[in-house]
C-alpha cells in the first residue's frame, strides 16, 4: 500500500486545509516539511513525473526568489530548474499530496477530493469555513447552433454530497472563457463563488488552458477579486469572441476580463 505523504508548508492556508482534510477523514498521512526536509532532486523529478506536471508548473514564483534568479529565463533546462528548487526549496509548490490513487498538486485545497475516499454524510470544511468541493463534469456540449467549441458543464457538491453551485467553461486551445458559474442562493455570500472558479480554471488548465477569460457587465468586481482585468475586445484572440455567448447575455458589449492561469 502505498502510504499518503503530504509535502507541507505550514505557513500555506492551501497546505494547511489538505493536511487538515487528510486528518479528518484519519488517514494518519506522513507530513513533509518540505523547507526543513527538501526533497532531493531524483525524488522531486519523480513527484513531478507522476502529477503530470512540467517542471516549471512545480515552481511557485509568488514569495519566492524565482525572479530574482532569473528562472524565467528560457535557457533555464529542466535539470537546472529542478536543482535550483532542491537548493532553494521555497519555490517547490505546495501542497504536494502522494496516495494511492496517484500524486497531486492539491491547489486548490479541493483537489486533494481526486486523491481519496471520502465517507458518506461526512462535510470537510476549510479553515475558513467553507465547505471543500468535489466537482462532477455533467456534460460537454455546444450551446449554440453553429458553435464549434463545446462548454464544459460542472456540478459542485460538498462532500456530504449536497449540490452548491454550477458552472461552464469553453476550451480553444490555451484559452478558456468562463461561460457560467452560479451559487446556490441558500449558499451565497460565503466565498463559495471563487472556490468554485479556482478549481474550474484548475480543471481547464488540466485540460490545457492557460489563460482564462470571462465578459460580463455584473461581476467584474467578483472576477476583479480572482486576479481578472480588463482588456479591449480588440485585442482578445478571434477564437476566445467566437467561443461562445457572454456570461451576461442582456449586455450588447460586456466588458471582457482576462488572467493568466496557473498552479
């Protein structure tokens, strides 16, 4: 049996909530301080390996000294970027959660549900009280005559299994434009909403996507919150206009918001 090993950084909200998650549900994991026990690089290449990461999607640029060793440099190869972050191993992004059932970057904290079992009835809540979530792909469809890029539809439950929120995305390519996201009205005002939208672009970028894009004239103060600005349609790419109808389908020129995605 393969034993569940958590790569932990205390002072990480994320890492906390999956270690905290991995407890709960007693399933005793080994816990890594990875700052005071850094992988060597043979076992950090074969952590990235088998989450189906790049190299460069382990690294964590935020609070680190990426930039300043210049690591966003193309001539950086795989090998030296792996033994720059075993000498430096505040850039090993966190949590890096090993089960059975495979390894994972669990950001957000929800991914963490694709590694285990969870008990039936059973609510995982996060240290800010709200609930983990578990996403269900309900289908993959055009939603308009004549659309070529078919929306991705999600169901979002807690982990005792009641339903709280939906949401849809289209893919083309790198890009991923958000078609919906909606919280269940009993559930609202609880920050469920930028859950949800984290492990959306989670599974897009899974899928290959790595720039995320949403037009809408009601929540750009939402979007705003996750990291979104404003861009001029003009300069958005052909195929994120052609992908699809607006978030607000009453508005004759939503205004578009774009970010980058990333682990």
């Amino acid at each position: 049996m393969t034993p569940i090993t958590i790569y932990h950084n205390p002072d990480c909200g994320t890492s906390r909530n999956v270690l905290a998650a991995l407890q709960a549900l007693r399933l005793n994991p080994m816990v890594i301080e990875y700052l005071k026990a850094p992988p060597d690089a043979g076992t950090l290449k074969s952590l990235i390996t088998a989450a189906s990461m790049s190299v460069r999607d382990a690294i964590r640029v935020k609070g680190t000294p990426y930039k300043e060793l210049g690591l966003d440099g193309a001539e950086w190869s795989d090998d030296a970027l792996i033994e720059q972050t075993v000498r430096h191993p505040i850039l090993i992004n966190r949590p890096l959660v090993v089960t059975g059932k495979g390894v994972r970057l669990c950001r957000p904290s929800d991914v963490v549900l694709d590694l285990v079992d969870t008990p039936h009835g059973i609510r995982l809540e996060k240290e800010e009280g709200v609930p983990f979530l578990g996403d269900t792909l309900i289908s993959s469809e055009a939603v308009a005559a004549g659309q070529a890029t078919p929306v991705q539809f999600y169901a979002y439950r807690a982990t005792d299994g009641a339903v709280l929120a939906h949401a849809s995305v289209a893919l083309q390519g790198t890009h991923a434009l958000v078609h919906t996201l909606t919280v269940d009205a009993a559930h609202r005002g609880q920050g469920l909403g930028h859950n949800v939208l984290a492990l959306l672009l989670r599974r897009a970028f899974e899928q290959g996507a790595r720039r995320a894009w949403v037009s809408s004239d009601t929540a750009g103060a939402f979007f705003g919150k996750s990291g979104f600005k404003t861009i001029d349609r003009g300069q958005a790419p052909s195929a994120v206009l052609a992908a699809g109808p607006p978030m607000d389908t009453n508005a004759s020129t939503p205004t578009l918001y774009t970010r980058q995605i990333s682990l």
